[in-house]
C-alpha cells in the first residue's frame, strides 16, 4: 500500500462528497455496492458512482476529478495504465506494477496508488489455512498478474513462475519486475506441467473463467498439483477451474476477498478512516448473488 497517508487530514463532514468507478465498461462493477455501505456505516456524507469513460474521455475525467467536493476514483479495465500519464504522483507500489486502481484527490492535486497487491496479499493470509508458500504458478501477464507477483514478492515467496498466451507481454512482466523472483514458461509445455507439480500456489490472473467451460489450462493437470496446494482464481465466482480444484481436494480461494480487501485499502485512501469490512465483504456477497 502507499507510504503517503493521503486520507488523514480530511475533513468529512461538510461534504456532499461523490466517488466513482472510472472504466468501460462499469455496468459490472462490485465497487459502488462495496462503497456505498461503507460510506453510509460511518456516516460519511458521500455518493459512489459508476462513471463510464471511454479512453478519449479519460482527459476531462480526471480533470473532474480534481474538483471540491470529489474524493477519489477507482480505476478498472481498460484504464489502469492509461491513467498514470494524468495524475500528479504515485505510490512506489503503483510505480512499479505499472498500473493504478486507485486515485484520491488532495485539494486538486491526483495521487496514484495500487491497492490490488495488498488486496491479493490480504485475501490469501486471511483466507488460506496455509502460512508459507514456496513456489507460485502464476497464470496471465496483465495488469491483474502484475499485481499479483507483487503481492507474493510481498509475501516472501521465494520462486514465482509466470506462463501467459503472449509471450511478449510475459517477457515485459518479467523483465520490469525485477528484482522480484519471478521466471518464465511457456503454456502448455513439460515446462508448465512440471510447474504444476512444483507448485504450492497455483493463481488464476487471467480473463479466462467467467463463462462456463472455459479454463485456463487442462483441467485434468490438476492431478499433477499437489495436494496441499492452494488454487486462487482472481475471477469473483466460482469458475470452473475453482470447481474442479476443490473436486480435487485442493484449497480455493476465488476473487471475491480480494475485490473486499483492494476496495478496504482504497476506501482508507479515501476518507482517512478504518474501512468496515465486515460490511464491505457482506455487502460483496449480496451484490455477487
Ligand atoms: P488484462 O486485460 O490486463 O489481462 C488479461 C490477461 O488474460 C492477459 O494475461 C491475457 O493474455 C489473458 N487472456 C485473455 N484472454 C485470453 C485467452 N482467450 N486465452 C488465454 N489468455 C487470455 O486484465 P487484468 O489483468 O486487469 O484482469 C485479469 C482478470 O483479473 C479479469 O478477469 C479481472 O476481472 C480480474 N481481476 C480481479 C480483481 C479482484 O479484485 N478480484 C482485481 C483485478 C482484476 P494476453 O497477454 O496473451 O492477452
């Protein structure tokens, strides 16, 4: 998380205040049933918003975002990276995972921060029964898997393996994370599929899973897997791949605790105040339903 303590000096009760959800699409989006609770809990007189914004529009709505009476944003796909070039500073974290989902506005002044890495980082200490992990298989090389090698560098993972259908793209990850201890193989190799088998950690960061009958890999790999190992799919439902894990008698997280804990830290950037997530995380599991 950000080592800047953005939210502490405000003053919150004059308000109204509006948040918002900047993406396109947002009509999906979990955020504003994981904030609006929030807000309304500690009677802070604010409203959070979907704001749908194509990339041309991107511009003007960050310049709204610096007025008096605007909080913050959150930022979701396809604008995580876009939006660096419009804001004032970053977080070392955001800086280095090349991406931002997270934007407070300081009396007109745009802070840049990334709370999905404590948000992956906080969901697997607090749901898996596991303590230490080894080894981690990381599935994808987007803005979500970069996050994710962050987290686990964070953790003290001491090898994470990287494997993405572009090539290029997995290079980049692996290159611009450095000094993090992170490698590369090829889907669909001997490579991956002894990964597999070394694996204490294996995590969806993908798109792929949220329709039916797609996975990422071969479903039947998940015999190689070992069995105490932990399956994580950052997909915020239960994806086939999630299914057929715990079929296996393997630990699975899915995306829903991270999506609580990335929108707590944010929240806390917000408004300075301890998020309630037990409300969060109750009112995440509503909205999925
Ligand atoms: P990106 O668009 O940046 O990356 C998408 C990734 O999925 C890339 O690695 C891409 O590979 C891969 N991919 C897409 N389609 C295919 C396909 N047909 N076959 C194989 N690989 C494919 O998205 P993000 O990284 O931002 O998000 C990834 C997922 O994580 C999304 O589902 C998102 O909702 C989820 N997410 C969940 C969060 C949570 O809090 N639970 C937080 C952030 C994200 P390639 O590089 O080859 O295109």
């Amino acid at each position: 998380m950000s080592e800047r303590s953005i939210g502490s000096a405000r003053t919150l009760s004059a308000g109204p205040f509006r948040l918002g959800v900047i993406g396109d699409p947002v009509a999906h989006s979990l955020s504003p049933s994981l904030h609006q609770p929030a807000l309304d809990a500690l009677g802070i007189p604010a409203t959070y918003e979907r704001w749908h914004t194509t990339l041309s529009e991107l511009p003007g709505r960050l310049q709204f975002c610096r007025s008096a009476g605007v909080l913050g944003a959150n930022v979701t796909v396809p604008h995580k990276v876009a939006v660096i070039d419009l804001i004032d500073d970053l977080s070392p974290a955001a800086k280095r995972a090349g991406a931002v989902n997270t934007v407070v506005n300081q009396d007109g002044v745009l802070f840049g921060d990334n709370t999905d890495i404590a948000g992956f980082a906080a969901a697997v200490s607090g749901k898996s029964t596991r303590r230490t992990y080894n080894r981690a298989l990381v599935l994808g090389a987007g803005g979500a898997a970069r996050a994710v090698v962050l987290a686990l560098e964070a953790l003290g993972v001491g090898e994470i393996v990287v494997t993405n259908r572009s090539d290029i793209r997995a290079r980049e990850l692996v290159e611009s994370l450095a000094p993090a201890p992170v490698s590369l193989v090829h889907p669909n190799s001997n490579e991956f599929k002894r990964e597999l088998t070394n694996a204490d950690l294996v995590i969806n960061s993908t798109s792929i899973g949220w329709k039916p009958n797609e996975s990422p890999f071969e479903l039947a790999l998940l015999e190689l897997v070992p069995r105490d190992a932990l399956v994580v799919d950052l997909t915020y439902r239960q994806t086939d791949l999630l299914i057929a894990a715990a079929k296996q008698g393997l630990e699975t997280i899915d995306g829903l605790p991270m999506l609580v804990h990335q929108g707590a830290a944010a929240f806390a950037l917000f408004t300075g105040r301890q998020p309630p997530l037990e409300i969060m995380l109750a009112a995440a599991e509503d909205a999925r339903r």
